[in-house]
C-alpha cells in the first residue's frame, strides 16, 4: 500500500496550492479518502474527507477555502487550498479509511510572507 502526496511547499497569505495524493496497492474507490494536517508539536486535525460516492465534507475552518476531490480512475484523491493563511501551516497527510486507514508520509505547507 503507498500513499504519495504531493504539492506543497510556501505561499504566501492569500495564495493557493493544490494537494495530490497518488495511492496503489488498495481498492481506492471502495475508501473513504481525506486529509488531515498536523502543526509542529500539536495534533492531528481533520481538514476534509470525501465518500465513495464524491460526497465531501471540511472542517469549520476551512469550509468556502479548501476543496476535496476525488479521481476513482487516477486512483488519486486532491485538496484544493484557496485564500491561504498562516494557521493553514503544517504537515498535510492524505488517508484512506474503510475498516482500517492507510497513511501517507505528509507534505509540508507553509504560508509566510
């Protein structure tokens, strides 16, 4: 089982970047797919999930900001981050739950002027 995401890095507030997560090894279209995010020393946040069926959901936070999207073909699940701030800074990790949740390695955003 993998998990890579990819697309991170810095922007500056206000700014966007677009997360992907290239999974293999597992039936994708039968996983409920999401992110979450982690800032040093603090824990695991749920940002947003996607259902099988492309029904999506986010966090308070970043609801009208972040978009989740899912290609059941590519395997690959997205997030889409608009009007970037500070507090969005983290490590972003991609999974995939159904009975058991698989993990990808994260990817570092960083919004700084």
């Amino acid at each position: 089982v993998q998990l890579v995401e990819t697309g991170g890095g810095l922007v500056q507030p206000g700014g966007s970047l677009r997360l992907s997560c290239a999974t293999s090894g597992f039936t994708f279209s039968s996983y409920v797919m999401g992110w979450a995010r982690q800032e040093p020393g603090k824990g695991f946040e749920w940002v947003c999930g996607v259902y099988m069926n492309g029904s999506a959901y986010c966090e308070d936070s970043v609801k009208g900001r972040f978009t989740i999207s899912r290609d059941n073909a590519k395997n690959t699940v997205y997030l889409q981050m608009n009007s970037l701030k500070p507090e969005d800074s983290a490590v972003y990790y991609c999974y995939g739950w159904i009975l058991r949740t698989y993990w990808g390695q994260g990817t570092q955003v960083t919004v700084s002027s």
